[in-house]
C-alpha cells in the first residue's frame, strides 16, 4: 500500500451589437448558491454563452428582443448571424416569418426593444410550438395583466411547467426579463440538458484546464507520489466523528450532493456506521490535529490506493478551532483532494486547491472541471501525464 497526504485552500449571454466577447476570467458575479447559477454554469460549459470581456455576467441587466431571439434560436439549432447589416439579421427575420414575434409587438425597426417577461413567452413557445390543456388558468394574483396577444403563449409556458411565479404569487408579466431570467428559463426550455459531451469551464481554455489537472491529479504535497492518476472506483461510503456541528454538516452533505451530480463519480454518502465507513471524517481540536497528523492544520486529507491505483480508504480531519469563515473553504479543499486530487499549486486564487489561503469556499468552474476529468471513464487508474494528456485531448474543450 501507498499513502498520500494533502494539507490545506463576450460572446455575452445575449450577443451584443454583433460582438463576440470572450471573458478572460470566470464570471465574477456569479456566485455558487444564486439562484440563476446552476442555469447560467450549465448553459456556458455547453458554450451556448459566456460573460462579458471584464469576466462579469450582469444578471440583473436587460434582454433585447435582438438577443433573446438569438439565445433561442442558439437551442433550437436555429441559423444566426447577419443579414442586410444588421449583426443579427438571419434569426430575426426567421422570427417574423415563423411567428415568434410580430411586428405589432417588436416592430422591425426597433429589434432592441427590451423583452417582457410575457414577451419571451411568447418566443420560447412559438420556437417549442407547445400548448397547453383546456382549462388551463393562471393562478398568479396578477394574470389579468398578461396582453391577450401573449396570453396562450404564457398558458402554455405555464402548463408545460416552463415558468412560475414570484413568491407573492406574482408573474410580473410586463416586466423587463433580466439575463439571469433569460439565461434560467431558456435553460429551463432546454430540459436542463444543455451541457455537451465535453468538458469546459467558463472564462478557461482546454489547455489550462488539462494543465491545471496535470498540477493538481498527477502529484501530492506531501507523501509519496509516483505522478500517476489515482480515484475511487467503488461508492465512498463516509463516517463523521467529533463536534462537527449542524451547520458543518449540513455544508459537508450539500457538498457531496454537488459531487453526486459528477458524471462518472461512484458517488459518496453517509456510511451506516464508522466500521462500514471508507472515508472517515474527523472534526478534532488543534492539539489532536497535531497529534494524528504531525502538523497544527485547519484540515488534512490522506489516502490510501492499491497496486492498480485505485483508491480504498481515506482520512480527513478538520480542526474544530479554525475561524469559522474558513470552514467551508477548507472543508470543500479537502473532501475535493480526497477524490484523488492532492497537489495544492500556486495559480488560480478562485480554486479550492490554491496554495494560499483566499476566500473561495467551494469548487470553482475549473475546479469542476478537474473533477470531472478525473472521473471521465477515459482517464484510468495509473495513468501518467503522456497518457492523460492524449486521452484529455478528446475530453476538453
């Protein structure tokens, strides 16, 4: 057996004036635990949009008919692109002809205008050409404010469970449509599924993602390493001893649920009992952090792998002294490296895995996407750098 240890770490949603902005950096106010995130994370990993050149996503700014014709026309497989000078020109007038639009609600000469939220009903639904049961009713206190001339489309929105209300009970029809709704309820229209087969993270190009996974999978900070991938290739079954405290558990088992959602991953639950257990968790003071690992750590991670490199036990402790703004961070870094990733490195400050402490708190995108790599079926137990990178070239972009 080996041992390995590890101590704590636009082409814009909606195109602008024809402009492709690539971000630079992940989007900067999309923050894990907003609501629009797992909707805005999904839609620009399947490359269908990105942020802004500052690396920002501005969630609450306004959508133009202009743009969310082209977002749907995005899902739908539509043709976009320009037409008679006008960046988008080719999707508009597809619009017109196949009814998404009118001219009475989104004259031709005026395709800025902002889209309502009723009004993106009405382009979702003609571009899905769903309809709704009769009898349908709107239940919202507000339904009387929805245009007759949308009113089917948002029924049918309504019956096909692609919209709700507010927590009043209020549609807000009229309402200007923010990005973050535009980017949740085209998500939403797409069944959820618009992640490619692919694996990306937004504001990252392939090459420092495979970069970054090569720093973090194929080494360890401390113990012995041979540069090989190692991971789990059987459920991880976890026990939790020591006062670990409501809000850290109920943050380590929000934790797993993310993981559970890797495609690939064996998944990782509660153990009925310690003996069942093959990752043991424990929550201990910093005197018996020291005395179980040899270091006055907030957390430290080790595991153990057979002679085919796959992972069959593991241990983690978490001192129940650190200063609690730092627990999520440094619970998230060390339940992460436990999956087979146990180099901490020098780039990218957002990344649970940095060397420094910062303020990140859990996976970031490219986080994710190491995590995700390693758990591809391409990438096997024992794999070294050569062999990772010719499998990843086919994995990532």
């Amino acid at each position: 057996m080996k041992k390995l240890v590890s101590a704590l770490a636009a082409l814009a949603v909606v195109v602008s004036a024809g402009t492709s902005a690539l971000a630079a950096a992940p989007l900067s106010d999309v923050e894990p635990g907003a609501w629009y995130y797992d909707s805005v994370a999904a839609m620009t990993e399947a490359g269908v949009i990105d942020g802004y050149s500052d690396g920002s996503f501005r969630p609450e700014g306004t959508v133009t008919a202009a743009e969310f014709v082209t977002m749907t026309a995005r899902i739908t497989g539509g043709d976009t692109g320009e037409n008679d000078g006008y960046w988008a020109g080719v999707q508009m007038e597809y619009a017109y002809g196949a009814g998404w639009v009118s001219e009475e609600l989104v004259p031709r000469a005026e395709p800025d205008t902002p889209v309502t939220r009723a009004l993106a009903c009405k382009i979702v639904a003609a571009a899905l050409s769903l309809s709704y049961p009769a009898g349908t009713v709107l239940p919202f206190e507000d339904s009387a404010e929805v245009d007759n001339a949308l009113l089917s489309s948002v029924l049918a929105m309504y019956a096909n469970g692609l919209i709700d209300g507010f927590e009043d009970n209020t549609l807000r029809p009229n309402e200007t449509l923010t990005r973050a709704q535009a980017a949740a309820l085209l998500y939403r229209a797409a069944g959820g599924e618009m992640d490619s087969d692919y694996i990306t993270a937004a504001g990252y190009t392939a090459e420092q993602i495979v970069d970054f996974f090569c720093d973090v999978a194929l080494d360890a900070e401390y113990g012995s390493s041979d540069n090989k991938v190692i991971k789990w290739a059987s459920p991880i079954r976890y026990s939790v001893t020591g006062a670990a405290g409501e809000e850290r558990l109920a943050f380590l088992k929000e934790l797993a649920d993310e993981l559970n959602t890797v495609p690939g991953f064996p998944g990782i639950s509660p153990a009925q009992s310690v003996e069942e257990a093959n990752l043991k968790i424990h929550f201990v003071s910093y005197a018996e952090m020291t005395e179980a690992t040899g270091g006055n750590f907030n957390g430290y991670a080790s595991v153990w792998y057979d002679g085919e490199h796959v992972i069959n036990r593991g241990d983690i402790y978490y001192s129940t002294e650190m200063d609690p703004e730092s627990f999520p961070g440094v619970i998230s870094e060390e339940l992460c490296q436990s999956l087979g990733l146990l180099q901490d490195t020098y780039d990218y400050p957002e990344s649970i895995f940095y060397q420094y402490h910062t303020d990140a708190q859990r996976p970031s995108a490219l986080d994710r996407a190491v995590i995700e790599l390693l758990y591809r079926p391409e990438i096997l137990p024992g794999m070294d750098e050569e062999a990772v990178r010719a499998a990843a070239a086919e994995l990532v972009r």
